[in-house]
C-alpha cells in the first residue's frame, strides 16, 4: 500500500499525463441525481457502526465514485429535480407520473430490522439532506432548479451548452429516455446493466437509431411515468411499417404522420397512427428532450449555474461528515479512496 504522500504525488502526476490538452469541460460526466439515489437507497444494505442504514448517501458516493475512476471526466454534474420540477408536464397530462410510490422491495440486512414504508420515506428524507452535506465538499457542480425536472436540465447542459464546446458527455442515469440524446459524442451509462450506450448499442438493443430514438418512446409509451403507448405497435412494426425511422436522417412526427397518411389504405397500422395522432403528439410534448418547452428564463438559470465556479476540494469538512457518520467500514482508507475519486477532478478545477 502506497503511503499518502507517494499517492498524492503518483495522482498529480497522472493528472498531468490525462490533462494534457484538455480543459474541464473536455468530458463531463452528468449524472441524474434522484435516479441515482434512489436506486442505491433501495438496493444497497449499508449500516454504520450503529446499526443505522446509510445505503443512500454513501452508496451514491460510491456510486459516482467508481463512474469517475471508469471514465475520468475532467468535470462532473450532479442534476436534481426541483421543487415542483413535474408541474410543466402535469399541466400536459393530470396522470403524469400519477400512481408513483416508494418501492417496498429493499434490500436490508436482518439485523436492520422491518421497516415502514413510511419510516423509509423518513429515512430516505434524511440521508439525502446528508448526501448534499457530503457533495457541498466535493470539486462537483449541482444543479436543482426550481419547476424543472431533472430530464430538462440535463438536456439542456447537454445539447445547448456542453455541446457547442465540443464536450464528450456522459450521462449516468438508468432512464431510458436520454437514449434520444446520444451521439457521437454523447454517451449514456446505464448502472443497473452496466452498460454503455453509444449509437451502436442503442441500434442493438432497441432496433431504432439514437437519433430517431423518441418515436420508440412514443408508441411504447413510459408506464414509470403513467405515459401509454399505442396498443398493438411493438418494435418489430415500427421497423417494418415505418423504415423511414430506419435511415441515417432525423425523422420528426410530423414525417410519420405524413408517412401514414400516403400508406393509410396499405395496412389497418397507418390508420391506428392516424386515429392516435392526439395521443402521439401528447407523448412527443411529454417524452421529447430536443428542442425543449421551457422558458428562456429557465435555460438562462442551467447556463448560470453551470459556469458558476466550481467548489473546492474541502477533504476536511468531509472527512469529519464521515467519522460523525460512523462510517469507517462502508468505506476502509477514506483518505485514498477520497483522492482516487475526486482528486484528478479537484485538478482539473484549479486548471
């Protein structure tokens, strides 16, 4: 095991090997934060030395970890929902994500004990405001915004200010829905799958090119977010009835409309899309991240937020966070752990 010193010395100079040439906004990692925790909360069985759960907090730091040693970005972003960040699409659809609950299915360890619902949705309350407390000592930007969801903001960063500058993005999230905003320089990280998707993986597993991507997600609809699909339209007739979908152009609804309309007395499907046109459009209006329906003051806010300095490395606050914490176990060699992570991060930063 290296001692501290020859660590800290080993990471700046690997920082000055990979940063050669590269700014902070080279490759930027964005993560969708409330998935993220959310899934880690669930699934991972945590305890400190009280006995106390602490899967969310410190499985997302985990987490976001080992993404950044996997992908060394030379920036990351952690995107939350805001504070009534649904209330857009609600005006659209009164179900949107209507019937949602915590899942009861948590991974816990016995000696845990049984937990309410509503004792994990207090918990869960907790160990996020925890979790910001440990990313406020990170070199990370958050961004939360008031009446905008998560999705938003991350496409936004993505397409309208990351990249203009030529980033490579990243985007961690195991929503199938940033799948419509990958190309040859964005990328999605799936966690769940471990995987990751570029243009080819999209076209492997889903049939339909990234950049037609939305219509897959208008005619299966989304029942995470109560959206219906068109009955009886799977991938394997969007392939065959609709091979404009197919081809290397982006293909907007109103192509698909008109496709149908010549086509219509070829098969019953053309006449389907038709008579499901207001369901279609609804679904584009829900489900679509280009081109977004949200106001200038809004994309001025991302903007803002997104050049605002970066934060300090603050090693200090965050280790004392940890002992508090009584984490020891949940993460052995704090100190080494905390530079392999974010070290390089914290470099790029002062650059």
């Amino acid at each position: 095991m290296k001692g501290y010193a020859e660590l800290l010395k080993q990471i700046r100079e690997d920082h000055e090997k990979q940063s050669s040439g590269l700014d902070k906004d080279s490759r930027v990692l964005i993560i969708d934060g409330l998935n993220s925790f959310i899934r880690v909360f669930s699934a991972v069985p945590l305890v400190n030395d009280d006995g106390d759960h602490i899967g969310g907090y410190i499985g997302f730091l985990r987490s976001i970890a080992a993404a950044i040693r996997q992908f060394k970005p030379t920036r990351c972003v952690i995107v939350f929902d805001g504070r009534g960040g649904s209330a857009r699409r609600k005006k659209m659809h009164s179900g949107y994500k209507a019937g949602r609950s915590l899942s009861t299915k948590f991974n816990r360890r016995e000696d845990v004990g049984e937990q309410t619902v509503e004792q994990e949705l207090e918990s869960m309350r907790n160990q996020m405001g925890r979790l910001l407390n440990y990313l406020d000592c990170l070199p990370i930007t958050i961004i939360s915004i008031d009446n905008i969801e998560a999705d938003d903001s991350i496409a936004y960063l993505t397409t309208d200010i990351f990249s203009p500058k030529q980033s490579e993005v990243i985007i961690m999230s195991d929503d199938k829905d940033f799948l419509q905003l990958v190309n040859d320089k964005v990328s999605v990280w799936r966690p769940v799958e471990k995987k990751l998707y570029g243009e080819k993986e999209v076209v492997d597993k889903f049939g339909i090119p990234a950049h037609n991507f939305i219509h897959y997600k208008i005619f299966m609809g989304d029942g995470s977010d109560n959206i219906k699909g068109i009955k009886g339209i799977g991938i394997k007739t969007l392939q065959s009835k609709f091979p404009l979908l197919l081809e290397n152009t982006v293909v907007e609804l109103e192509d698909v409309l008109e496709f149908s309309r010549q086509k219509k007395d070829e098969h019953k499907v053309y006449t389907q899309v038709l008579d499901m046109e207001s369901t279609l459009r609804l679904n584009w209006e829900l489900m679509s991240l280009k081109d977004l329906d949200i106001s200038a003051n809004f994309k001025m806010l991302i903007h803002d937020m997104a050049n605002r300095p970066i934060p300090d490395f603050d090693k200090v606050t965050f280790k004392r966070l940890f002992m508090l914490d009584k984490c020891y176990t949940a993460i052995p060699n704090v100190d080494t752990w905390l530079l392999n992570s974010f070290g390089t991060l914290s470099g790029f930063n002062q650059k």
